[in-house]
C-alpha cells in the first residue's frame, strides 16, 4: 500500500484527525478520481469558434424573435448562476469541507466556475450583446431571480460565519444546503438550459453557443456526481442524520424545484420552437430529477421518459470528438498516480 491508506475512523465532517495540508495517504479516492477527471476535460471558451453564431445572430432572416429570447434567457441565467456557484463553493463550502483530497477537488471546480463564466464574457463580447441586459436578468426576469433566489435562501446556513458543522441539527443544515447547491442548483436548475440551448444546435442554430454549453454541462455532470458522492458520504457516516422527516423535507425541496424549473422553461419558451416545446423541457427536468432522486437515495417521483434521448451524449464528448481524445490523452501523460492497493 503505497499511497493508499485506509486510516480508520477518518470520518468527512468534524474529524481531528484530518489534516488539510497532508493529502496523503487518501482516504477518500473517489475525489480523487474527480479531480483526474476533470483535470482531463480541461477546455477554455476562445478554443470554440463563433463566427457563424456571429453571422446567425446579426442576420435577422436566420434567428426568429422566440430563438432570440430562448438564447437571451439562457446567457441572463447561465452568467450570473456560474458566479453564485463558484462564491458557495470557496466562501461556504471548502471552509467546512476539510479533507484535502476533496479540497484538491473543490478547486478544480472552482477554477471550472471561472472557465465557465469566461464563457458568458466570451459570448457577450462576440455577439455584441448588451451586458446590463444580460447581467441584470437575475434581478428582472422574475423566472430567473426566483431561482437563484431559491438557490441563496436554501444555502443561507453555511455562509453563517458563526455555523459549525458539528451536532446533529448542524450536519442537517449543511446536507440540506449540499443538496440546495449541487442537486438543485446544478443537477435541475442548469439542464433546461443545456437542454433548450442544446436543442438548438441540433438545428444548426448557434453551434459555437451550443458547443460552449456542451462543454460546460460536461463538467456540471462532474460538479454533481462530485456532490452526490460528497452528500453520500456524510449520510453514511452519521446514518442518524437521515431520517424519513428530514427525507421528507427534502423531497419536498426538490419538488418546489422542480416547479420554478418548470416555469423557467415556459418563460423561456412560451410558444415552442421548431420541433421542441416547453412541455418537453418540463418533461426532461422531470426525469433528470428522478435520477438526482435515486442518486441520493431517495425514492423517483415522476416516472417520466426522457423526451430528449440524443442529450446523453453530450456529456460524453471525448467519444464524438477527435480533438478532445487528442486532449485528453494529452493530458493523461502527466504524473498518474498509480493506486497501489
Ligand atoms: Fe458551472
Ligand atoms: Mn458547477
């Protein structure tokens, strides 16, 4: 065992004996394997080219006004929710969150955050658009400030100065705001977004917009197994914590969620597009909540079918595209550590 260890009774939350600065031995490989991961999808927004997104979007024949509003909506959302996660991230979550290798995660996240709101800067300034519209739709556009206002008030405990994650009520604050950031915010608010925006490149409608959002929904499946293994982990280690009131609270989180996603998607899509409508979009949040559900150990609740099979593929990229195996390979040559059990 060489760089392996497991050290018993190392626990994730409120344990004296983790040291944030001695990353090995590992105890947790898992968030590990994340940060390999996401170390090999690395991608930055100028590698994408825009230039026909550009011609589509000036062009007035080429994009109609719903296309428009659907595109607007998503950039109005997408650039100001990629800096709210990123601030839970390093001003909540890591100060709490003490085990290194999990650390060493939490920053390539972080750092994913602001590769992603890169790419809504990028996106402003190739298509002209106007920053103080798009940059304040978080503030008017009622269907968006209602989510990102879900999303602050249901992760208000860990941004106290004075929590602690010690205690029972405690642990179940902080889960509760876990599942608030990564299962709601970034497992069922961001995917009618990828799903609209994703929809439309299958059009041929602003491909380098899509491709971006490709790119991006990518690390969000990361973001959130990352999430759904770190909520995991603590339920198990302090199994008392889960119990069917608190389950119950939860699912019910969820469900309320799942409706201000829901008029999100009509917001942005009041009369569907060509070949796609709000009523899909709502079914596809449905069934990706289902998954979010099981993936926490909770029961399904919507038994919807996924009305939009061709979007799996999308957060598999390395297989579709030559250039990123290129990549990823490239980037698999450095220091792999060998796990030597
Ligand atoms: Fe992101
Ligand atoms: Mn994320």
């Amino acid at each position: 065992m060489k760089y392996v260890k497991l050290v018993s009774k190392m626990v994730i939350l409120n344990s004296s004996k983790t040291d944030p600065n001695k990353i090995l031995p590992m105890h947790y490989l898992w968030a590990r394997q994340y940060y390999r991961n996401g170390v090999s999808n690395n991608w930055v927004p100028e590698e994408i080219g825009m230039q026909k997104d550009v011609e589509q979007w000036k062009s007035i024949k080429e994009l109609k006004e719903d296309e428009r509003r659907l595109i607007k909506w998503n950039l109005g959302f997408f650039s100001t929710a990629e800096s709210l996660t990123a601030n839970n991230i390093v001003l909540a979550i890591y100060r709490h969150i003490t085990n290194p290798e999990c650390r060493q995660y939490l920053l390539r996240q972080a750092f994913e955050e602001a590769i992603h709101t890169d790419t809504f800067i990028y996106c402003c300034d190739t298509l002209g658009l106007d920053p103080e519209e798009i940059y304040t739709m978080y503030k008017n556009v009622p269907s968006i400030k209602e989510k990102d206002d879900f999303v602050v008030n249901l992760t208000k405990s860990i941004f106290d100065p004075n929590f602690s994650t010690e205690g029972v009520d405690n642990i179940k604050k902080f889960l509760h705001d876990l599942i608030g950031y990564y299962v709601i915010m970034e497992g069922i608010f961001f995917y009618a977004g990828f799903a609209m925006m994703l929809a439309l490149k299958r059009q041929n409608k602003m491909i380098g917009v899509g491709e971006q959002f490709e790119f991006i929904m990518r690390d969000e499946s990361l973001h959130l197994a990352f999430g759904c293994d770190l909520i995991n982990t603590i339920k198990t280690e302090n199994p008392q914590v889960w119990t069917l009131e608190f389950q119950r609270e939860i699912i019910k989180l969820i469900k309320t969620a799942v409706e201000l996603e829901k008029s999100y998607a009509y917001d942005a899509c009041p009369r569907g597009l060509l070949g796609i409508n709000a009523e899909q979009f709502c079914d596809y949040v449905e069934y990706i909540t289902d998954r979010r559900l099981e993936r926490i150990g909770l029961p399904k609740a919507y038994f919807k079918e996924n009305p939009f099979p061709w979007l799996s593929q999308s957060t598999d990229l390395s297989k579709e595209k030559n250039f990123f195996e290129t990549r990823v390979t490239e980037y698999r040559q450095g220091g792999d550590l060998v796990w030597d059990e």
